[in-house]
C-alpha cells in the first residue's frame, strides 16, 4: 500500500457526519495528522473556524491536527487509509465522485474501509457490490467494512468500544490491524465474512424500528428481549440464505449492534420507532431528523429481497407494513402474536 514518508498511516475520513468527526477526534490522539474531507466548502469552513462539529457533534473540539478539507484531492495526496463514512444512500455518488480521479491517484495503493450500513433501495446492492461496481472488482482486494456497536458520541469521548472489521484479503487485514494496533479505546476484531458484517449492521436497524415501536407501546422488557432475540434468529436467516457466514451473526457486527441500537435513547431507529408508536407520521420523523436513519430504506430493500429469495422474515414484513403500507403499530404486535406457534430453531 502507499506510504507516507516516514512509512506509516495516514488516516483520511470521507465523511464530516457525526461518525466521521467521532473517527478523527480519536484517530488524531495516535497520528501525526487526520485528513476530514467535508461535504461542500461552506461545511468545511464551519468547522475550520470553530474546530467543532456543531452540527452532528457538539462539544468535541477538533485537534488542529484534523485537517479539515472541501476535496477529494488533498486526501488522497496525503493519506493511504481512506474511510468512507457516508450514509448508504450516498455511497454510490461518493464513489463516483472518487472515481473521477482515478487518472490521478493509484486506488490500488489504498486501503478502503467502508462504514455505510443498508442495502441499495433500487439496486438491491449491498456495500461491498457498490463499491466493486464503480471502482473495478478488482479493487475489492483494497475493501473492508467496518462495522460494530460504536455511538459516535462515545467514540469521540474515548470510551471503550469494540467493533469487526472484515476483508477478503489478510495482507490489508494485516495493514489494518498495524493501523489501530495503539488504538487502545477503539478495540478492532478481524474476519472475512465482508457479507455478514455488511448485512448484520443494516438489518438490526429493522429491528432497532420494532424494539422502537414495542417500547413506544409500553409493552415491557419482556417484549423488548422477545422481539431482540427473534430478530437475530430472522436476521440470521437472511444472511445464511444471501451467503454469510451464521457465526457472524453471534458477534459484534450482529448480536452486539442489535442489543445498543435497540436498547439505546442515543439510537436514531429506535426514536423513529418510538415515535411511530406514538402516532406521529414517517415523513414528519424524518423530515425533523437531521441524521438518517438507515433502517428505514433498508426495510424496503430487504422486504423485496425476502419475498424473492422466499426467506421467512416476519418482524421485517411487520415493521415494511407499518412504514409504508399505513398498519398501526398495536394492530402490528397482534399480527406477530396471532403467528402459528412454530419451533424455535426451525
């Protein structure tokens, strides 16, 4: 991979959301400079004059070692470990924004780590296709995804958290593990199951949506372990049917994301499930959010992608019915209840 001078890592974050700016914060405590590539200049200048992300990330000072840039250019000039922290909605346009300096910069030399959680709404793609379709399947060598219980908040203010990152190819896991090897806060874990990691991070914001909604209700801790529990049984089943690895499924990028995002007052699916319950409309939620919740397209995708494949995925047809089909949320939990009575394991 491309070096620096002095042979190291330089980290670049595409992406000043509220996990981009958590990422730099902590990755500015053990490198010599950060490069946070802003979504337009008038962002950028923002942050340049306050060194804060008012915005997604009140209170957290940026370190003047975070170099704040509008471009793609100056990134990849001067970092060789590029994270793409942008919603999945605007994966696929960030990419072919990069592209277009493909005459200029080797991407061969880079290692891309990908946090975007959500399958494609028209595409029905998952990240790593994406990413493959618009710089080469060959650059599929250069990709990893991260993903894992991480607020951003708790990030930025260096508490312990731990997360998987997974690559097909050990050499770049090799190089990522050298990167965060002093990251003693933000604990990696390494795999190769790039498809389980992608799909256990977006499809427990479906049941972040439910666990929102039971809670909303006042259904009890009961319900909330229920619903948790058959949720990673369903999510399971989606992912072995589309090829992952069901281990996967039991560690942090599935079991361990699903209990913080649906558990927490800190998650943006949860909320809008909560809100849901309590009679408000989908448009009005996310018309007032200034954060995606990814949860919400990705019920779509993964609803299409279900009655195709023929997968049995009852908690997502409940919450696909309640976002877009116009089927109250107590009228939801009866239609769960009323299912035949089955095996556990089948």
């Amino acid at each position: 991979m491309k070096k620096n001078n002095n042979g190291g890592f330089v980290p670049g974050i595409i992406g000043a959301g509220s996990f981009g700016t958590a990422l730099a914060v902590n990755f500015a405590k053990y490198t010599d400079k950060v490069y946070l590539k802003c979504r337009n200049p008038e962002f950028a200048k923002k942050l340049q004059q306050s060194r804060q992300n008012f915005d997604y990330l009140p209170g957290i000072v940026l370190k003047e070692n975070i170099i704040i840039e509008d471009t793609f250019e100056p990134v990849f000039k001067n970092a060789n470990i590029i994270f793409l922290v942008v919603p999945s909605l605007a994966l696929k346009s960030t990419l072919e924004e990069i592209k277009r300096y493909d005459a200029q910069f080797d991407f061969s030399e880079y290692i891309f780590i990908n946090t975007a959680k959500g399958v494609g709404l028209n595409t029905l793609e998952m990240p790593h296709e994406v990413f493959s379709d618009i710089l080469g399947k060959k650059m599929l060598e250069s990709y990893a995804m991260l993903s894992g219980p991480s607020f951003a908040a708790e990030v930025a203010a260096g508490l312990p958290t731990a997360v998987c990152i997974a690559s097909s190819n050990d050499l770049l896991l090799a190089d990522i593990k050298d990167f965060f090897k002093n990251n003693q806060n933000f604990r990696i874990y390494t795999l190769h199951d790039v498809k389980g990691l992608e799909l256990g991070g977006a499809l427990k914001n479906i049941i972040a949506l439910a666990a929102g909604m039971s809670d909303g209700l006042k259904l009890g801790y009961n319900a909330r372990a229920a619903l948790l529990t058959r949720g990673i049984a369903e999510i399971t089943r989606f992912g072995e049917a589309m090829g992952a690895d069901r281990q996967t499924f039991a560690g942090l990028s599935g079991l361990g994301d699903l209990i913080l995002t649906s558990t927490s007052d800190l998650s943006r699916n949860r909320t809008v499930g909560l809100k849901i319950a309590q009679g408000i409309s989908l448009d009005s939620i996310t018309h007032n959010m200034k954060m995606i919740a990814e949860g919400v397209t990705t019920t779509k995708s993964v609803h299409i992608l279900a009655k195709q494949k023929n997968i049995y995925m009852p908690i997502t047809e409940i919450v696909y019915l309640v976002l877009y089909e116009g089927l109250k949320p107590h009228d939801a939990i009866k239609m769960l209840l009323k299912r035949d009575i089955k095996n556990e394991f089948d």
